[in-house]
C-alpha cells in the first residue's frame, strides 16, 4: 500500500476531468491548485497546500493551445520552488510530437525543443503515452515511463469478436504498430499507401492486401483532421470491405474532423480520453486511461516494473 500523504496529484486546466478519475482510481483526492489569469492573458500558478517533501504528479496534456505547456511549465517551477521531493510531468498527449526531425530544410525539431523545456523547468520524471515517435524518449534526461493505448483499445476491440477481421494501417508510417495489433489479435494485415498535396492534404491513397468481405479495422495514433482516416475508410469500402472501424490514441479531432467522422463510412471511431472531446459526432467512442495512468503512479511510488501491464 503507497502512503497517501507520501504524494500528491495536481490538475492542469485542460485535464481536470481525467485527474478526478486517476485520483479516484488512487484512492486519493486532487490537489489544490489556483490559476490566476490577468486581463492581458498572462497568468500565474500557486499551490494552496504544502508539497514540500511530497513526490507531485502534474497531469496536463498538450494540446492546443500553447497555454497548456506553459501552464505545466508554471507549474513545475512552481514545485520546484515549494521543496517537492520529486516532479513527475503527467503527459496523457504530448503536443509537437509530430514534430520530431528535420523533414525538409530549416524547420524545428519543436519535439526536442519542448523536451529541453520540460527538463530546464526541472522534471524528474516523464509519464506519457504512444508518442508519435518513440525515440522522442531520448530527447530526456530523465526516465520515460511510456504507456500504449493498446491496453485499453485491443480488449474493446476483442469485445465486438468481429469475424473475418483484418488491421490497417492509414499509411506507410503506423505500419509497425498496426503490424503489432495484427500479430496480437491473429488477424491479417493490410497498408494504406498515401501521397499528401500539403500537410493535413491527402492527395492519393491506395491499398496494398486484400479487404473484400473483411471487417477491417484502421489503426493509428493521433486523429487530427480526421482526412486521412475518412479517405482510408472510403478506399476500403470501395474495395469490397464489409465493414470499416478505426482506432486512435489521441483525439485531437481539430478542424473538421467531427464532421468528416460523422459524414465518412466509418461505423465508429474509437479514441482514448488523453484530451477531451466537447463536439458532437455519435461515431465517435472514448475509452478511459485513467487507471492505466494511475496504476503507473502507484508503482512508481512503490518502485515498482510497469512493463507488465502492458498488453503488447
């Protein structure tokens, strides 16, 4: 049993809704953290209680907009400052993930840079999930815990005992984590091959396997515009599927994504809720990663492997 006056967990603005649940997963109650916006939006972070000596957990995704990382910046420096024994960042979504290498000349690597944010700011620990890239773990200096969303999709997945089943992927780059799913749920593979006009564009797709008759399930780590997925869908239906799903990690769903979602030949898309989803699309499910998360927590208090809770 993890002493409960050992550490304490502190919300971020955008992710109260997922830290009530990891609280009440640990058996605990959220800290009391304030935050003060001025009128020309700046604004500052306080705790309301002592942490001194206490290990923190600070859960804020970022997303968008920007205000989220500088609120998890504030306040990091914040428990720095109040003589927290230990600082461990909660990251459910880690924004500029997709930015992690130069792809063409004189662009950012914004992934790295937020790396060396979160390390200057004083974490001493990262606790994330399905970063777009893995080796962004090496952008730290500190220990990773990296979670997978597959220990909350697959069992969804296996629940609808769907026949003749076949994973894809949306495009040459989630090749590996769909293969995984496939290889884990004993199923064929297929790939969708795409060529982009400009980001956020998908010009041409086409297939490589066979979908004709299958219940085929896309697979994928972040949901942005919702372009690639929708035009997945369409491809696989033309080519004779029986049935299309999807699932992702994040829902980031900006833009006009609800509405291709709903509007696309998808039968249901299902994400986690690492951030939330306030629009309205009925094909959309969110599953929680709340005790996942939390589960983590307990055995990082109790220095403990989290490897075995990893379905795959």
């Amino acid at each position: 049993m993890i002493d409960q006056n050992s550490f304490m967990v502190f919300s971020g603005s955008s992710t109260r809704y997922l830290t009530e649940q990891i609280c009440s997963s640990l058996g605990c109650k959220p800290g009391n953290l304030v935050v003060t916006n001025f009128s020309d939006g700046e604004f500052a972070v306080s705790y309301e209680q002592s942490i001194r000596g206490r290990d923190v957990f600070l859960v804020q995704s970022t997303f968008p907009p920007s205000d989220n990382l500088m609120e998890l910046l504030l306040m990091i420096d914040a428990a720095k400052r109040a003589s927290a024994k230990s600082i461990n960042a909660v990251i459910p979504y880690f924004g500029w993930a997709r930015q992690d290498r130069k792809d063409k000349p004189r662009v950012s690597i914004g992934a790295k840079l937020v790396a060396d944010l979160l390390g200057a700011a004083g974490i001493d620990r990262l606790i994330t999930m399905d970063l777009h890239a893995d080796q962004i773990q090496g952008f730290f200096d500190v220990p990773v815990d990296h979670l997978y969303a597959s220990g909350v999709i697959l069992p969804y997945l296996q629940s609808l005992k769907l026949d003749n089943l076949v994973i894809a992927s949306p495009d040459v780059g989630g090749i590996k984590r769909a293969n995984t799913f496939a290889k884990y749920l004993g199923c064929p593979l297929v790939m969708c091959n795409k060529t982009r006009a400009k980001a956020n564009v998908v010009d041409t797709m086409q297939i490589i396997g066979d979908v004709k008759g299958k219940n085929v399930v896309l697979v994928d780590d972040i949901v942005d515009t919702a372009g690639t997925i929708t035009k997945a869908a369409a491809v696989m239906i033309e080519a004779g599927a029986k049935s299309v799903r999807a699932c992702a990690s994040h829902c980031v769903m900006s833009g006009p994504a609800s509405e291709r979602v709903q509007n696309s030949m998808l039968e249901e898309i299902v994400m986690t809720n690492s951030i939330p989803y306030t629009k309205n699309c009925t094909k959309l499910k969110q599953l929680s990663v709340a005790d996942m998360f939390a589960e983590t927590i307990r055995r990082v208090l109790e220095n403990k492997s989290i490897s075995d809770q990893y379905i795959i």
